[in-house]
C-alpha cells in the first residue's frame, strides 16, 4: 500500500465549521480550505499548514486580541479575510501575527484591526498582495501600524495596499525587500529604525504626513519610489536622520511640504548619502538640511519648481553637501559651449527663501508681489542677500 504524503492531505471546511480544531487535526504539510462564509477566531496556528479561503471567507476575531497567531515555520495563508481584533496597543493586538520562519501571507485582506500584519522575529518569508484598512475614524496617533517588521530578516514585502494605518514599521530588521505597495493616509509611508541593507523600491505614497523616514541604519538603497502631497507642518517626502552609506536613485518627491530632509546625515566620519537622478517638484522645499555632515552628494537630480530649492537651518555651510550635476528649473544661466552644462554656477540665495526656511508661517507670502520685492531688493543691494546655502558649479542645463 503506497502511504499518501502529508502534503496531499485536503480538508474542507464550510461557513461556521471550527477551524482551530481543524488545526489541531491536521497533519504537517496539509491544507485547509474555507469555504465563503464566516469563521470564529482567535486562531492559533502550530504547525506547517496551508490556509487557503475561497472568496468571501472571513476569519472574525470578536474584538479580543490577536485574531490569526502563526507560531510554526512553513506555514501559508492565502486568501482570506481577518478581522475584529482587540484595541490594546500595549499587547499588539493585530489581524495577523507570524512568529516562524519561511512564511507566505498572500492575498490576505485585513480590516478594522489594532494592527495589521505583524512580523515578529520570522525570517525568510514574504507577504504578497494583501490589503490592509486601518481603522482610519481614529486619530492616526491612535490607529495601530499596518505592517510591521520587528526582529525580521530577508523577508519580501511586495504589491501590498495599506490605507488609514499608522505607520509601516520596519525596526531592528535588515535585509528586506519592501517594494511595489501603496501606502496612503498614513502617518509614516515606511519608517526603518537600526534597520541595515533593505531596499525600498518602486512604492507610492499618497498623501501620507510622511513618505519613507530612515533612522539609525546603513547600506538602505530607495530605489524608484514615489511620493505624493506629503503636506502638513511635518510633511516630507523622504527624511533621513543619522544614518549611513545611502544611495537613493529615482525617486519622485512632489509636491510636499519638504521633499528631502537631512538631519545629521551621514553620521559617521567619512560616511556617504549618494542622492541620484531624483525629482523634486512643486514642494515648498526640496532639500531642508538639518546639522548639514560632509558626504552627501547630489547629483544628476531635477529640481522642478519647488519654491525653496534648497534650505538650511542652522549654520550656513554650502560645502557639507555637494551639489553637482543637478538641473534647477529657475536657474538664469547659459550654455554657450552647447555641451549640455551651464556656463555659470547656479546659487540658492534668496532672501525671501532664507527668511521662509527659518520662519515657516512666512510662506503664506511665497510668490506674492511682497516676496518678489525682497529678492529684487536684495539683488539690488548684495550687501543685504543672504549667503549661498547650496552651490552647483555645473548645473545640468537640459
């Protein structure tokens, strides 16, 4: 007699069946099919099983604690709908956590839950075209985070959709893929913390206070993302604090209120932040540097109509960061050498942009015929512009 393999074990379950003790049936390497309906929860999960959910079916956790708890390894999920976890932030409810390695949460949607998906200490496993709903009628401040990576290394978190959450957390986790989601409404689109070497590519963020905000890490690489209309007083695109060895490449920052903040960026002596072929546009500023470091270098990067091209708070040093390369819309240069470069340096010096870069509630005046009268005066008189707080000595001229 030929033994059958775990692997092709089925059980079927109907609306209302129970699926814990379906769990507990079932031998490793089975899987559980849900048939459209409803399912009581809180679940727990320990041992290599597949969960698979025919559209419609829904796992509802009753508003106490965590609804889906995955504590094996090689553990799948896919399709299904979880919601009803509990409020309390201090015990992380959430919709899903997972706990062991090699996970695949596909196609999963969550929805009105403390947390979303949570990723606790689980390496090498991915989530993949889930959608998670905030609970988006609370303060963001009180909302739990849709995504969190906590302890998590070499995970995929790819074409993913988040809205009404807190934050996408990525903290302690290094080696990660977050690429390809959309985060909108949101308080941080991503938010990595002593995370090293993750890439982040190819995400849009749409309207959320911020983009993606790098903290303490080194080796990230922000690859081909996009923001949109991250406004408000602390609304930025990108922001970087203390942190090391970027390389940030086509990006799309527009229209915020600061497409790119550093602060203490690089950290280290002798540390780089390489920022290449981005696009700043239509923000009310486009570079705010913060505690200006040597070892920035922009390069090749289109400075579109944004009203500050570039802002310093602090101790004016136009050295720290190198400009090179970079085309600036309002730039009244000329290229008579027709070798694709400005004959003449291109300087941030305006006097309205400098008063405005230190004092924010100025910018109720930007482009008003008052503002435009302050840079003419100070044109007119050198002795009142204020220093340069970038230089560019070969401004992109096409």
């Amino acid at each position: 007699m030929i033994p059958i393999a775990a692997s092709a074990i089925v059980t079927h379950l109907v609306a209302g069946a129970d699926l814990q003790a379906a769990i507990e049936a079932a031998p490793e390497g089975s899987t559980i099919t849900l048939a459209s309906g409803s399912y009581a929860g809180p679940v727990h999960v320990d041992r290599a099983v597949t969960i698979e959910a025919e559209p419609g079916a829904e796992l509802v956790g009753g508003g106490k604690g965590t609804v889906l708890t995955v504590d094996a390894a090689d553990v799948t999920l896919r399709g299904l709908t979880v919601s009803g976890s509990g409020s309390d932030g201090n015990k992380d409810d959430a919709g899903v956590q997972v706990n062991g390695d090699r996970f695949h949460v596909l196609g999963v949607h969550v929805r009105d839950v403390n947390i979303g998906i949570d990723i606790h200490g689980a390496d090498h496993g991915e989530v993949g075209g889930c959608d998670v709903h905030g609970r988006s009628e609370l303060p963001m401040g009180l909302r739990g985070d849709g995504l969190r990576l906590w302890e998590a290394q070499d995970d995929q978190i790819i074409d993913n959709r988040l809205d009404g959450v807190r934050d996408v957390v990525v903290w302690y986790s290094s080696g990660n893929l977050i690429a390809a989601n959309t985060v909108s409404g949101a308080r941080y689109g991503t938010h990595l913390m002593h995370a090293d070497k993750n890439l982040v590519a190819m995400n849009h963020y749409d309207n959320d206070v911020v983009g993606i905000f790098v903290m303490y890490s080194e080796g990230a690489r922000l690859f081909g993302n996009t923001v949109v209309g991250a406004n408000g007083s602390a609304g930025m695109g990108f922001g970087f604090k203390e942190s090391d060895d970027l390389g940030v490449i086509g990006n799309r920052l527009l229209s915020s209120t600061t497409g790119l903040y550093l602060d203490g960026t690089p950290h280290r002596i002798g540390g780089d932040a390489a920022f290449i072929g981005n696009l700043l546009a239509y923000d009310a500023t486009g570079v705010r540097i913060h505690e200006a470091q040597p070892g920035a270098h922009f390069g090749a990067n289109d400075f579109h109509e944004d009203t500050v091209p570039v802002a310093v708070d602090g101790r004016l040093d136009d050295s720290a960061v190198v400009f090179e390369g970079n085309r600036w819309s309002d730039y009244a240069g000329y290229d008579l050498d027709d070798d694709g470069f400005g004959d003449l340096p291109y300087e941030v010096r305006s006097l309205s942009g400098s008063l405005q870069a230190r004092h924010p509630d100025l910018a109720f005046f930007s482009g008003t015929p008052a503002a435009e009268l302050l840079d003419l005066f100070a044109k007119a008189f050198p002795m009142f512009a204020p220093p340069a707080v970038a230089r560019d000595l070969r401004p992109r001229w096409s």
